[in-house]
C-alpha cells in the first residue's frame, strides 16, 4: 500500500515519521503528474510546492490554523493530503474538485483564489479576525514570486507590518511566474547567495578579523553578532524587514527537515513573519523543470516524452491571428505599442516582442498599471494596445473609467478569454467583461464571429479616435479565410447573415453560429429565421434594431456574458426608450458563477448551443401566437 492511501487529512501526515516523507514527496508527484497528463492542469508550480506543502501540514494544525495558496495553482499536493486523494482523478472535470482552493470544496480550503496577490490581504483580515474572536491560532499565506509584481501584495505587506498582524507569509520563489518575471522587484528578490558561498565567505574574513593584533577577538565576535543585519542587507530580507516583518530566509524549499525546523521555530512568533523559501518550479519533471512556462498550464501530455497528445490539424487560434495581426499593424504604423501584464506568450504577443522590442512593455502581474501607462502613452501619440485576459481585466475598472474613458485616450484593449474558458472555472471565465464596459462613456465595444473579423475589427480600433475594446474567445477559430489587407469596419453597424421572416436571431461574437445552426434547425420546422451579427455592442446599430423592432416579430438576442447590464439589456434599452414593443427574449449567462467544464457542455446549460436556441425560439413563437 501506498503512503499516500494511508493519509485521509492532515492529522495522517502527522503520525508519520519526518524520514518517510521524501517518500510520501514522490509519490505526491507521481500521482499529480498522473492526473494532468490525462486532465490537463497546473502541474510545474505544483510540483514545486510538494516538500513545502507537506512541511506546513505537519507543523501547522490546519483547519484551525488557516492557509492560504496564493493563485491556487500550486494546491494539488494540498488538496491530495486534506481529504481528495480519491476524487483526485476528478480534477477540473465537470461535478469533479476544482483547479483551484474553494471555500465550498474543503474546510482546509480557506480563502478561494484564481487570481494573484490576494492571499497577504485575506491572509490578515483572517489574523485580525482571530485576534478580535480571542482566537490564537495562525493564518499561512503562501505567495508566489510571480505574485510579487502586484500592488496589492505590498498593500498588505504595509498594512500587516503597522498593525502588528498575527501572520506568517511564505514566500515561494521559484523565478518565474506564468512568464519571467520582470522588474526591478524581481532583480531584488533573485539576489540570493549559496550557503557554500557565504560560508567561505564567513570563514575567511572571520580568520581576517581574529588575526587583527589586540583587538582581533573582539571584532570578529561584534561581527558576529551583525551577522544577521549583514545578511538581510545582502539578501531581500532589508525590503520586508522596512515592512516591519521578520525576516527568515531564503532556503531550500526542497529540504523537508529544514522547512520543519524552521516553521516550528518561527510558529510560535506573534508578530507578521516573513518566511522566504526557494523552489524549483517543475521538480522531479524533467520536462517541467526544463520548459516550466509549457507546464504552468497544461493540456493532457505524454508521461514519457512530455509533449502534448497529439490532436488533429484545426486553424490558428483567436490568440496567433491577433498576435500576427498586430505585428501587420506595427510594420505599418510605427505608433502601435504593445503591452501586457506577464502574459506574453498567453497573450500571443511573444512574436511582437521579438520584432518590435522597444515598443513591448511586459509591466508583471500589474493589470492596473498596464492600463494606466498605455493611457499615459496614448497622450505622447501613440497607439497602446492592451492585451489581457478577460477575467484579469476586470482588476483594473478604476482605471478604465477614470485614466482612459474620462479624457478619452485612445488605448485598444485586446480581450482574449472572453467567455466560457473551460476547466480553470469561475475565476477565469470572461464573463463579465461586456456588461462592465458597457457602461463607460466613448467606449466603442466589438466581438468577432470568427477570427477574419478579428482582424477588421483590430483595424477599426486603430482607427477609432477614443478608447476601444475587442472581445475575442479562447481557442481555435472556425476556419475561415483571413484577409490581412481587409478594411475596417463601418463604425456600428451590423451585418444580416441571413434573412428571415419569422423572427430574429441578434448575436453578438461566438453565438453568431450558433444563431446560424439553429437557424437551419428552425428552417426544417417551417420556421423562417433571420440571424444578425451584431458585430458592435456599442455603438449599437439603431437604425437596423428600430427597423427589426417595428416589424413586431420575436427578437432573441444572443451573448457568451452575464445577461445583466449585457448586449441583450442593451437592446433592450433601446427598445424601451423607443418604444417598441416586439417580443425579446435574452439567451446568455445568467446571475450566477459558473463552475469549471467543458464549455460546451457550459453553453448546453445555459441554452446557448443551436439546438437550445431553437427550441427557446419555438416556444416564444408559441407564446406570441398564443
């Protein structure tokens, strides 16, 4: 039998012996690797975490204790050790654990996370609460490197370090983040020394300031004492200690014992703590360790050669045709700019920086930042385009409403993700962005069909005076035709794809072909559909919505977002200020989280694939003629 077999939670993992747990370790790994081979999943950061995971649950007592994954991506080890070793095969399968922490999943679960930099502030809001309850246990929060280059981590660093919160955060430093990291901060934070080197550093100067006639002894033995300061002024322990945190660290975030001792050591400590532990991203993977940015987020691989399972030919991605698109743009216009937030290669933009690398900014995990210096950029004449996952985006509302939409400055965000993204859930579905843009003054809105349009739609924003955004889904495009030399779209104006007599399917982006199947579908039923890609959420076309609108017939629109606020609220808007009363049923999301799943099936259930709409179609021609 397995070590693993025997551990059901934590207080399993406590009876055994500290020489067992390399063994424990590997069989960890083993089985992580196994299950997103087959899944998919984020494998390198947890492979990095396996001995530090299993040195907090054998020092601390969690549940009391809390913990907290930063991101979450690297919790599978936590998750396997707390109680879902057996559901582990179920890993981000539909109505199986989830990718990340959840409250809802676990009660070691302490905090859900998805996005970076939260857990230092949940983190003390936990300690504080404990304090204000007389409740003495500890709160761990766990944070990656990459996490580091977020404004909020340091937001919570200061206030932990002025009111004197009860908590320890671990610093895992593996190098890297989704892509390397970048800035001055991740420069400081690399600043480390081997032990080797500072031993024989110590020693020699050591025999230096004992040879010093007279007052040799007493020197060395006042160096000594500095030893401490000298090392935080050589390492990063000087940043957090200026946060009024203890500083411990860095160490090897491999050896068990060593992580053992020192969190039994430090425990005890009632004072924020700052522990800085050093990992190897993808360890015990030889693939993983070797190409940890193919590994963060995987698709199902081969165990033995580490490349992905072979699947069959399919067109470029949404992703590769912006990228390539932008690099056309750039040649041409020598005021485009590119900027993302750590996300180079997710956001297709690696090819970009190569040929154009000094109009790239990778500004790190700092999606706030991003948008505000491309709209200082746009004030010196040029072009920013911003490319960001949806569900990242939306960390940075404040500066849309204020830094670009208030004077207008033309900025171009590129949306990718927008929509169901599948197995990661809740935290990364795009589901939000239209109706959250929506409402910002001089905001001109697009959603490609298909990934030609996605490149008129790019020219159009070039050419758009203020602020622009186009939303595009994760994923391959349906195949067709692109034209790098097309033209820019008419500003707001949608396109009729087929005509029809009976009723009206108004899409925006993806749904687009849906409408079309299920246009077909209505046809066999002697149902006459006519099917609209809107092509522009704002501005909308009004004069072919007052023309559809007078007709009196059934209107479905038709949206991958949340239907609050969305492209059918919109139409419907505009119909009630018109006055206009044809029958309008709005497909989309509707007001709640949806879970991880393949985002078909997640379409099925919200009635967004052709066979659902046609059947609501039905129904509501029914419900007329009633």
């Amino acid at each position: 039998m397995s070590l693993l077999d025997t551990i059901h939670s934590p207080a399993d993992l406590k009876k055994m012996d500290r020489s067992d747990l390399p063994r424990l370790a590997s069989e960890i790994r083993a089985r992580i690797i196994d299950v997103t081979s087959r899944n998919g999943g984020h494998l390198a950061s947890s492979l990095g975490a396996v001995e530090l995971t299993l040195a907090i649950h054998y020092v601390f007592d969690t549940p009391q204790d809390k913990l907290i994954w930063d991101v979450g991506h690297q919790s599978y080890a936590h998750k396997l050790i707390t109680g879902r070793s057996q559901a582990f095969d179920t890993l981000r399968k539909p109505g199986g654990i989830s990718g990340f922490p959840r409250i809802g999943e676990s009660p070691f679960d302490a905090f859900s996370t998805g996005h970076s930099s939260t857990s230092i502030s949940a983190g003390l809001g936990m300690a504080h609460g404990k304090k204000l309850a007389g409740d003495p246990h500890k709160v761990v929060a766990v944070i990656g490197d990459g996490s580091m280059t977020a404004g909020l981590a340091y937001e919570g660093l200061n206030h932990a370090g002025d009111s004197r919160g009860n908590l320890l955060v671990i610093l895992n430093d593996n190098d890297m983040s989704i892509s390397p990291n970048v800035g001055a901060l991740s420069s400081f934070l690399s600043r480390t020394f081997s032990a080797r080197y500072l031993q024989d550093l110590r020693a020699e100067f050591g025999r230096f300031l004992k040879s010093l006639p007279k007052i040799g002894d007493d020197v060395y033995q006042l160096a000594k004492r500095s030893e401490e300061s000298f090392k935080a002024f050589v390492t990063p322990g000087m940043l957090f200690e200026a946060f009024n945190f203890d500083y411990f660290g860095p160490i090897n975030g491999h050896r068990l014992n060593h992580l053992i001792d020192i969190l039994q050591n430090i425990r005890e400590l009632k004072e924020p703590v700052l522990l800085h532990v050093s990992t190897k991203k993808g360890m015990g993977y030889p693939p993983a360790e070797k190409n940890p940015t193919f590994f963060h987020g995987v698709p199902p691989f081969d165990i033995k050669t580490g490349e992905k399972k072979p699947v069959s030919p399919a067109p470029p991605t949404y992703t590769e045709i912006f990228g390539k698109t932008l690099c056309d743009m750039a040649e041409k216009n020598n005021k485009i700019i590119a900027v993302t937030a750590a996300m180079p290669e997710g956001t297709g933009l690696s090819p970009f920086a190569e040929k154009f690398e000094d109009r790239f900014f990778d500004v790190g995990i700092a999606e706030q930042h991003a948008v505000t210096f491309a709209a200082g950029m746009s004030t010196e004449g040029f072009r920013p385009v911003v490319a960001i996952y949806s569900t990242f985006l939306q960390r940075a509302y404040d500066q849309l409403v204020h830094d670009v939409c208030l004077d207008g400055h033309p900025v171009i965000l590129a949306i990718d993700r927008g929509g169901f993204v599948g197995d990661d859930g809740p935290t990364h579905h795009g589901l939000f962005d239209l109706a959250f843009l929506r409402t910002l003054p001089g905001m001109t809105i697009m959603a490609p069909r298909d990934e030609a349009q996605l490149v008129a739609m790019m020219k159009t924003a070039e050419n758009t005076p203020g602020p622009s955004a186009i939303r595009y889904p994760r994923g391959t495009g349906v195949g067709v035709n692109v034209d790098m030399d097309c033209p820019a779209l008419p500003m707001g104006k949608a396109e009729v794809l087929r005509k029809g007599s009976d009723l009206t399917l108004l899409a925006l982006g993806r749904p687009v072909h849906e409408a079309l199947l299920a246009a077909e579908i209505l046809a066999d039923k002697g149902i006459d559909a006519r099917v609209v890609d809107a092509r522009f959420l704002k501005p909308l076309d009004t004069s072919l919505l007052r023309e559809i609108g007078m007709e009196g017939k059934p209107v479905i629109t038709l949206e991958e977002g949340i239907l609050a606020s969305g492209f059918g609220s919109a139409v419907l808007e505009f119909y009630g200020d018109e006055g206009i009363l044809s029958p309008l049923q709005r497909l989309g999301i509707p007001d709640r989280f949806m879970s991880h799943g393949n985002p078909d099936d997640l379409r099925k259930a919200c009635g967004l694939d052709a066979k659902s709409i046609a059947e609501t179609a039905q129904l509501l021609q029914k419900k007329v003629a009633a």
